[in-house]
C-alpha cells in the first residue's frame, strides 16, 4: 500500500533492483534525487545510456573497454609474454594498481559444476589461441574451491605446452596480524614459507 | 590511478554523489550496470528524468506530487479540521501507512539555530493561511532538541487562535523490551503514563 506518486515509485523500483539495495535504500536514494540538482539526475540518466552504448569486450583478452582491442592489449610497452588469467573484469582494475605489467585473460567465470558452469562456459579457448610467444600463465582466481579448481584444469591443459603456469601466493596479508588470520590461511603460510636468503 | 574507461567512470562518479555510497560500492553499481540488461539501465535512466520532470511540490501543503494541489490535499473524503505537521515530504508516506485520515503540511525542516535555519526559512506563513476551519495541528517534528523547539515555537504561535496543538507521544516502542529502553524514553514514559481505566 505505497502512495508514492508512479514517477517517484519507478526510480525506487529501478534502484531497488541493483545488488546490495533494499526496498529502504531504494527509497533514500529516490528521494535524494528528488531532493538534489535536476542536473545531478540527468547526468547519471546520460551516463548510464553512454556507459551502456561505449563498453565492450576487449575481442583478444575479453576485457571491458571502450574500444576493441582494449589498451591493454595494444599497449606496446607492455610485457606480451606473461598472461594473468582473471575471472572477471573488475579484477583487472585490482592488478593494475599493483603495476603488473604483462597483460591479461578474462575468463569471464570460474568452473563450477553447482552453477552449472563448465570449461567450455569460459572463455578458455581464446587463450588457447593466444598463447604464441608466451612464457607464463599466472592464474589469478580467487583463493576458493572455484578458483582452484579453475587453476588446476589450467594447469593440466596448458602443462603439454611448455609454458609455465603460476598462481598467486597464499600467506598472510601484509600488516597482518597472526591473531586474526584465519586457520586454512596459517596453514598455508607455513606450508609455503619462504626461505629468508 | 583509476583506468577505468570513462563512461565507467562517469557513472560510478555519479553513483558516488548519493549520500551513503561510498566508492566501493559505486564501482559495484557501476560494474552491474555494465554486467545487466540494457533494458535496465535505459528504464532507471528515463526514471530518472521523468521524475524530475513529474514531480513538483503541492502548492497547499508543500507535499511531493505529480499535480498540485496534491491527492490528498483534494480528497474530499479526508478530514480537513485536523493538519499533521512534518518536516520532510518522506514523513507523510510514514503516517500514510497508519491510516490516519486528516490532512498534512510540509515545513521543509526544522528551525536550527546552529544550521542557520529560523522560522522564516520553513512553510510556516503557509500554514498559517489554512488554518480557517482547522481544530487540531498534530506537529509530528521528530524527537529530538530541534524538532521540539520547532513543536514549542508553533505551539505559541498558534495559542491565540483557539486551535488545539498537539505532539506525539513518546514512550515504548509497542513491542519493546524494558530492557533495551534508553534512560530518557523511559523516564517520559514514566512522567506522560496513561491511566488505565
């Protein structure tokens, strides 16, 4: 039984749908854009439509990007023969504040039987198809059963090809404290120690 | 050092000028809006400039509409003896829910010396000009320092004109524990108890 008048109702509705937004949120936000500058509201309408109409996939590496192929990919610079191997887009924006400067592979998931999600559900053989001239495969999925699984099935397939497959370390996260570091996460650390040269 | 490409960064830019979202989570409305239906992010983007466009405020009782005067200001089968004074257009869709049946007027805040807000910056003249025929004003302020000041003000400018003012009560919430109770509700529900008759 809202009484928002529709026009009001429709933005709620629209926000309300993103993830993370409940039905209280929604509203706030409805209400902060009733409340604030007519341009505010128009900006994000145009970028919206924009973001939708500019944003691609990258045709060699799957990444987003306004043009294809994306700038990582066509960067010169950059260190052709060491490929990350990613889930998603987003993770890209997380290595590149690190300054890795070889270049990427979105796989655009991880294989997991539950969801219904297999090899071939990835984008696995376009890096096959890529991987002329590279040295390293450094699967970077994420520290899950998903992800590891994804980086052995990597592994395997990528092992008659004389290219070396990595995957990122597991430890301590550094400025840890060893008191909030979780069980499976010590182990590992111990596991893995590293030799002080 | 962002690299995201710059229709992305438009949106979670304007994402990010919503109170309450941080930057973190503009990227993940940003990057869900890249990941979901075109459909979806067209339909919040003309939400967005219809509902500026539709809304407006209610010429009577200053309360967001799509026409003026509003719905419930012209609903002949409201009681227009009794006016619920509110600060905000948000309170009314709160007391909608109660069903109370008598009429609203926004003040579009409250009088707060130290945010530089006087009388003169809120729909008291307004108010003022309806109150022929009016027995009650319920002023429905929150409850805190301001919103009382702001009660005891129309409180004293109302007394000469043989209209009762009220506020709302104060006390437990229904269904709350004792225990939970802050010290100065629970001493107001001592001093303002009701006799059971």
């Amino acid at each position: 039984m809202s009484s928002f008048p529709p026009s009001l109702e429709k933005v709620i509705e629209a926000f309300s749908r993103f993830p993370g937004i409940g039905k209280k949120t929604a509203q706030r936000l409805g209400f902060h854009v009733l409340k604030s500058d007519k341009e505010n509201a128009i900006e994000l309408a145009n970028a919206l439509v924009e973001v939708k109409e500019n944003i691609h996939f990258c045709e060699i590496c799957h990444h987003i990007a306004e043009v294809s192929p994306c700038p990582i990919c066509t960067d010169e610079r950059r260190d052709k023969s060491i490929i990350c191997v990613v889930e998603t887009p987003e993770d890209i924006f997380l290595f590149e504040k690190t300054g890795f400067r070889g270049i990427y592979h979105v796989l655009g998931g991880v294989i997991s039987p539950l969801d219904g999600i297999g090899p071939d559900d990835l984008n696995i053989e376009d890096l096959l198809n890529r991987l002329t001239n590279v040295n390293e495969v450094i699967v970077a999925t994420n520290a899950n059963i998903e992800g590891d699984a994804t980086a052995l099935y990597l592994a395997r397939l990528l092992s008659p090809m004389n290219i070396k497959v990595s995957r990122l370390a597991r430890g301590l996260p550094v400025g840890g404290h060893l008191e909030y570091v979780d069980d499976a996460t010590l182990l590992r650390s111990i596991d893995e120690r590293v030799e002080i040269q």
